[in-house]
C-alpha cells in the first residue's frame, strides 16, 4: 500500500476573500495562515503546497486587543552601523496597514521556501476594492 499524494493537477487551488473589518489581527491572521498553508484542505500534505489564495480587504479597519496599539513596534535594520529603524504599530497602520496585516500573516507560516509560495498566495488591500474579480473569490467568514 503506497502513501496517496496529491499531483499537480488534483490541487483545485480556490480563491477566498475576507473582510478584515472589525476583525483582530492575530486571530484573523491565524485563520489566514491555516488556509494558505492548506491545512483546511483534506488533501493535505506537510511538505506540498495544498493552501488555497486568500485576498484581505479592508485591512486599514483592523484592530488590535489590549496595550498593543500603544506599545507594538516593528524594527528593520538598514544592513549599515547604527541602521536600526523602528517604527510604531500606530503609525504604521496609518501609512501602511497592508504591511501589518501581511506581516502578521507571514510570520506564522514556515520560514522556508515553502512558507515563501504559501505567502505569494496572499494579496491584501486596504480598502474594498482588489483587481481579483476574474478568478471569481468566494467570501469567507472567519469565526468572530
């Protein structure tokens, strides 16, 4: 008896849209990772790329619980001595909220190359409107 593995071809990958609005970051983002990654999926496999394509709408009217609003900051360094840039989560979410949703989506899949082709499965936008309509997105609703 052979160990069943889906082909290339068997992977119907579907396309899911989610209205961040209301939602809390790191619920919404766990919730997101688990279907790019594809463990909803029951052709799963740990070491093929079975998730499907989630586009994030709305993504400037997320919220975060508690201190975190006030006190999250996101660091980057430039490469050169002294580049240690830091930025508040306040601002951040006001000059860019697609890079907090994503951020938070992105560091809970695997940090390899397979974390990577699940990440570029995920498209967020900040408002309501995204260029997906053609692949024909169903709406999802994420458990509040």
């Amino acid at each position: 008896m052979s160990t069943y593995f889906p082909g290339q071809g068997e992977l119907a990958r579907k396309w899911y849209v989610v209205d961040a609005d209301g939602q809390t970051l790191g619920r919404l983002a766990a919730r997101v990772a688990r279907i790019l990654s594809g463990k909803n999926n029951p052709k799963y496999t740990p070491f093929l790329d079975t998730g499907d394509h989630v586009v994030i709408i709305n993504a400037a009217k997320i919220h975060v619980t508690g201190m975190k609003a006030e006190k999250k900051i996101y660091h980057r360094v430039t490469g050169y001595p002294g580049g240690l840039r830091s930025e508040e989560f306040r601002k951040r979410l006001a000059r860019k909220p697609e890079s907090v949703v994503e951020a938070a989506i992105i560091g809970m899949l695997p940090h390899t190359k397979l974390g990577r082709a699940m990440a570029s499965k995920l498209k967020v936008y900040r408002d309501d409107k995204h260029p997906h309509q053609a692949q024909k997105p169903e709406a999802l609703e994420l458990k509040a």
